[in-house]
C-alpha cells in the first residue's frame, strides 16, 4: 500500500532522525510492505521488485533478442540481471522466472560457448564478459537448474570465461593485469581497472574452491597483489576505478564505486574458506569490509548509497545497478567468512527497509528509485538498475535461509569443462601456462579478430549492438 502525501512526509521526516537500523524488525506501510521478521513478507516484497525489474526486459517479446535489454542498457548489465535473477530463484525458490533466464544466458554464450557474442564486438569489455562468467558460477554454485545435456553448462560457461581472460593477462604495461577493453578498436583499451580484474580475480577464487584446483586460486592470489602492488587498492582497502597504460598505471582515478568493494570482498572471503581460515586472506576480508564503510550513510544510518554519484546527481545508467552488487556479495561473503556477519547484516537490513521505502514511484506506486537515503520521497529515477538494487539487498536477508552454496565435492551437479573457452584470444587448459606465451597469444588473437571485425564492417556495414 502506498503511503499518503502527509503520512509520507512524516515517515521520511522521522526516518532522518531516528536510526534506520531499528526499524529492520518493523512492519512498515510503504510502497512496498516489508517485516524483516518475516521471511513470507521478505520474499513477496522480493517477488514484487522481481516482476518490476522485468518489465525493462524485452528479449522474450516476439521479434526480439533473448538475452538482451533495450536501450539504454548496455549488454553487460543483462548478464547482471540474470545474475540478480538466479539469486531471486536461490532465496525463494520461486521458479517462475527461471525459463527466461536460462533461455537468456543460453542465447548469449557465443559460437565458443564464453560468453563472445560477435553482435557485441563493439562494447564487450574484460567486464561486460566477466558479469556474465559470474552469473554462470552462480548458477553453478547455488544449484540453479542445469540446462539441457546438448547446450553448454554453467561451470563450463565460467571457465571459459575465466580462460579467455587468463589468456588477455598483460605484463607489457604496468606490470600485468588486464585492461578494460578486449578489442585494439575500442575506447578504453589503454585503461586497467578493478572492476574487470575484480572480476577475474573473484571468478578465480571461485572456480578454485568449486574444483578443488589450485591453479585458479594462485591466478586469485596473483590478481589481488597486482591489484594491491599497482595502487588500485591502496593500503587501506580503498578500490579506485583504474589508471591508463600509456602512463604505466600512474595516472590513478581515486573514484571509488560499490561494486568494486563487492567484488573483491567476495572472491577474498572465498580465499579465505580455500585456505582453511588463512590469517592473511582474514585480515584483508576484513580491511575490505571496513574500507567498505564508506558506502553507508550515517543519517538515517547504515544506508547504502553511491558515494561518488548519489550526492552530486550524477550517477548515469550503469551507476544506477552497482549498489546491487555490493549488496549480493556482502551477503554472499557471509557464507565463506561467517565472522563478518555482525558487521554486514545491520548495513544490509537498514539499506533493505529504506530500499523498500524508496519503492514508491511510477504508475504503479511500487516502482524504485536509486536513493534509498530519501526513505519514502522518491527520487524520480526508475529502470533496471534500481529495480536490481532494491531487489538484491531486500532478498539479502533470506542470507540465513539458504544452504551453503556447493562445490563438486558438496552436491555441485554443473559439469565442467577446463579447455573450455577460445573466443578472446588462446585459450588453454592450464591457466598457470607460460605467462610470455599467453601474452603473445592474446596479441595474436586479438589481431586476428580485429583484421575479422573489419573486414566485416567493409563488407557488410552494420553493426548488431545490442
């Protein structure tokens, strides 16, 4: 039910006064009804952001590209979707969504089933595959239904994804790491940034503690001390946006964005479960998580919100959807490194309830704004990414609910595949290959795909974007 003009002035006038956080146990009359006690409220306030969020979605309209959202959205953030979709199926086991989703990782894998779809030559970034690499794990990792036997499965699916990108790995500036861009040809090849070896680094951590092999998780570790040694993070925990090779990595863009907090807290909170409960890899989930204060407000206290963009009101359309991230891997993380509970679930259930609040726009009163500090004043804003954010922290408190997600040796039922991949350059098997050969094959690789691109261009003139 939605509130009315003045009720609603008089909650948002309370709620900048009284902590936020102790009104996570409450039964609230807002757009979107939430008791954080109750797990049957917690899952239909999810279920209604769910069928909001996919009133964006356009692949499963006759005449239209599965797998893909319209403009403006770029392809990455379907991946993202999806990946915020198997989580909805993981903590309500509501099944409803699942054929479209499943249809739309399927329909995007690509002729080398990675996740290398050539209609996305033209913006498909070491990030954009990554999103959909971790989704796939996911899928993997939380028992999502398998597809069928003939079509590519999920953990062969993420470990495509993670070869093509061991395989894009460049010590020729800066001293490693991998840039944002695949392609010579596009605008941003000259920048490595956290987000995309965040998500190289968490899909590594990942795949080595669904397998059980070691390779992957001494990629992890390799990623993180690049990370750390070239000043992405710095020595507090802090994750900047990235710095451009032509300037060896020095020009160093101190933006700090949610989601790379996120990334980087899960895949270390995975080390930290591989290793057995390392000192090391405790110490940095932990400056992570503390680093990661910086997100949550302290009037009304506990909120989350985009620091770098929520203020200013700059935030553009892919800033609209990171706060979903951070809030489905600081959850996620409890399950690998249960000790940073106390400090995650009080950011998680006061960001939930003021998500809630901030539900309360469009023609149907119930759709989401991204600034969740505003309580029940919307803020005009509405579209895939704050419908994610809203429903990735309010169905992140069924993190309690839910089992363990599984490795091969604990129920894990996706098969695998390690040679799968080969659509981004030289793929390989053994991600621990001669580093001078993988670099070489990478240049190789992406010369003949530049020489195959344009070619096309010249000869047939068009593009599929999106």
């Amino acid at each position: 039910m939605r509130l009315t003009l003045g009720s609603g002035r008089s909650c948002s006038s309370w709620l900048s006064t009284t902590a936020l956080s102790l009104l996570a146990g409450c039964t609230l009359t807002t757009a979107i009804a939430l008791d954080l006690q109750d797990p049957t409220s917690i899952k239909s306030a999810a279920s209604t952001c769910a069928h909001n969020l996919l009133t964006f979605y356009t692949g499963n309209n006759t005449g239209d590209v599965p797998g893909n959202l319209p403009k403006p959205y770029y392809w990455w953030e379907a991946g993202a979707m999806f990946g915020v979709l198997i989580d909805y199926y993981y903590y309500t086991n509501d099944s409803q969504y699942n054929d479209l989703v499943t249809q739309g990782m399927l329909w995007q894998v690509g002729p080398a089933n990675d996740y290398m779809t050539p209609n996305q030559t033209k913006t498909e970034g070491n990030d954009d595959q990554g999103f959909w690499g971790m989704a796939a794990m996911s899928a993997a990792e939380q028992r999502y239904p398998d597809p069928p036997s003939d079509k590519p499965q999920w953990l062969a699916l993420a470990q495509a994804v993670f070869n093509d990108q061991a395989s894009r790995w460049d010590n020729q500036y800066c001293n490693g790491g991998l840039r944002w861009q695949i392609f010579q040809f596009n605008t941003g090849y000259d920048y490595k940034n956290s987000i995309s070896n965040g998500c190289f680094f968490n899909l590594g951590a990942r795949l080595a503690l669904y397998t059980g092999n070691d390779t992957y998780a001494q990629w992890a570790e390799k990623t993180f001390n690049w990370t750390q040694a070239v000043s992405l993070m710095d020595q507090n925990y802090h994750f900047y946006d990235g710095a451009h090779t032509t300037l060896n990595c020095s020009d160093i863009n101190r933006v700090q964005w949610t989601y790379n907090a996120g990334v980087f807290l899960l895949g270390a909170s995975v080390m930290y479960n591989y290793t057995n409960g390392s000192a090391l890899w405790q110490e940095r989930v932990m400056g992570i998580l503390n680093a990661s204060s910086i997100f949550f407000a302290t009037n009304p206290p506990n909120v989350m919100y985009e620091v770098a963009c929520e203020p200013p009101n700059t935030c553009d359309t892919d800033n609209y959807s990171f706060k979903a991230y951070l809030a489905r891997w600081l959850v996620a993380s409890i399950k690998y490194a249960p000790f940073i509970q106390t400090t995650v679930m009080p950011w998680v259930q006061a960001s939930a309830t003021a998500a809630a609040l901030q539900c309360s726009g469009g023609t149907n009163g119930q759709m989401c704004g991204m600034k969740w500090t505003q309580g029940s004043t919307w803020d005009g804003t509405q579209g895939v990414g704050q419908q994610m954010g809203a429903l990735s922290v309010i169905q992140a408190n069924l993190i309690d609910q839910v089992s363990v997600p599984v490795t091969n040796k604990t129920g894990g039922t996706s098969q695998g595949n390690a040679a799968a991949g080969g659509g981004g350059g030289v793929s390989t098997s053994n991600p621990a290959i001669s580093q001078n050969a993988i670099t070489q094959g990478s240049k190789a690789g992406a010369g003949i795909l530049t020489c195959l691109v344009l070619i096309s261009v010249i000869g047939c003139s068009w593009w599929m974007i999106s």
